[in-house]
C-alpha cells in the first residue's frame, strides 16, 4: 500500500526532531555523533534546508531548519534518518532486527519570532537541562557549541540579531509555562505534522511567516 503524502502547515521555519526506538541511545562515542552530524551535512538535499540550530543527544536529535520548500524537507530528513539508521544497524551488526527509530520524524511550525527564539533556546540548551555538561556551549554536539565538531553542518543566519546574552540564557532557567509548552509539544502524540502554536495572540513586533516563504 503506497505512503500517503505527508502535509505540512504552512511555514517558513521548523522544529524537527526524532528519538531512538523505546528511546534506546543512539550515540555512545563521539565517532557515532560525527557521523550524524555528518550525514546533516553531506544530505542530497542539504544546500535546500538551512539549519539554524541544531542538538544531537544521546538517544535523540533536534533541528531548527529554515527549508526552501516543504518537499525539500521531507527529503532531506527521510534521506539522513534512513542513512543513519542503515549505518547504525551495519555498524553493530543488526541488519533487520527492528527498529532504529521509534517513528517517522516529527516536524512541527514554528509561526512567530518570538517563538523560534524559544525553541532555539529549547534546543541548544538542553544538554546543560539534561546534565550532561554544565554548560549548553560545553557540548559539542551542538550549535551551541560554535562548530567544535569539525563533521559540524553549516548554519544559516537568524532572521533576526541574537541576543547578546544569548549564552547566559542558555545557561538560565527558562520559564515554567514555555518550557512546559515545548515540552508538551514535542512528547505530544497528536501527529507527526503538528504545530507547535504560541498561547493567545501574538505580541506586538511579532510577525507570523517571517522570511522567505515556503514554496
């Protein structure tokens, strides 16, 4: 039975992450998060989808990406998670034994300024929020960490100036209700496709499709 196509709300910027199946670790060694980062790279369709953030942990990955297009994102995600899984299965020995991922990725909008800086936040943070360093820049197998891996993507310009305290609110505790809320998001189980939206309207200086449009 052939896949039916995945639909997107329309967005210029995404939220888009994958776990490991029943949340099994992914990355043990640094080789296993070189190689990723690697394929985010390396993508047939990479120069299509601009990363703003990124974050490779041990048993998940996030992306912030900008794509030219909605095909061109599907393509470039279904190329590097089905990568990954087949090297990840020969390097260990377990072609056809299930399962590297728990599911499809899940690709969420992102609709307003205010909310990508939230979720970028969100993502480069959250080895500090983890434990796994003390602090965000510390990890090298993110953004945050202004290319330590040398297998690093590219990263594309923000569409708005970067705080200039942007590492001391890495380091910071975010607030409750939106950490809460992208928690909620990305955990949720209400699709693949769906998006993440702020509360109520948004604020002033806040404009919805910011960027170049999607095709």
């Amino acid at each position: 039975m052939p896949r039916i196509a995945r639909s997107y709300v329309q967005a210029d910027f995404y939220h888009v992450l994958n776990r490991g199946q029943m949340r099994q670790q992914l990355f043990a060694e640094a080789a296993d998060y070189e190689v990723f980062l690697s394929l985010l790279r390396i993508a047939p369709d990479a120069h299509q989808v601009r990363i703003l953030g990124y974050c490779v942990m041990p048993n998940h990955w996030h992306l912030v990406v900008n794509p030219l297009s909605q095909r061109a994102l599907s393509a470039y995600l279904h190329w590097v998670s089905g990568t990954h899984a087949a090297q990840w299965n020969r390097s260990r020995k377990r072609t056809g034994l299930g399962h590297v991922y728990q599911a499809r990725f899940k690709a969420f909008a992102i609709r307003y300024e205010r909310h990508l800086l939230s979720v970028l936040r969100y993502v480069e943070a959250n080895p500090a929020r983890a434990g796994l360093v003390d602090r965000a820049a510390e990890w090298p197998w993110s953004s945050a960490a202004n290319g330590q891996s040398v297998a690093a993507p590219s990263l594309a310009a923000w569409p708005m100036p970067k705080p200039t305290n942007w590492e001391a609110l890495l380091d910071g505790v975010m607030d409750c209700r939106e950490l809460d809320e992208l928690r909620e998001a990305a955990q949720s189980g209400c699709g693949l496709d769906a998006p993440v939206r702020p509360r109520g309207r948004p604020k002033k200086g806040d404009s919805p499709h910011f960027g170049r449009p999607v095709e």
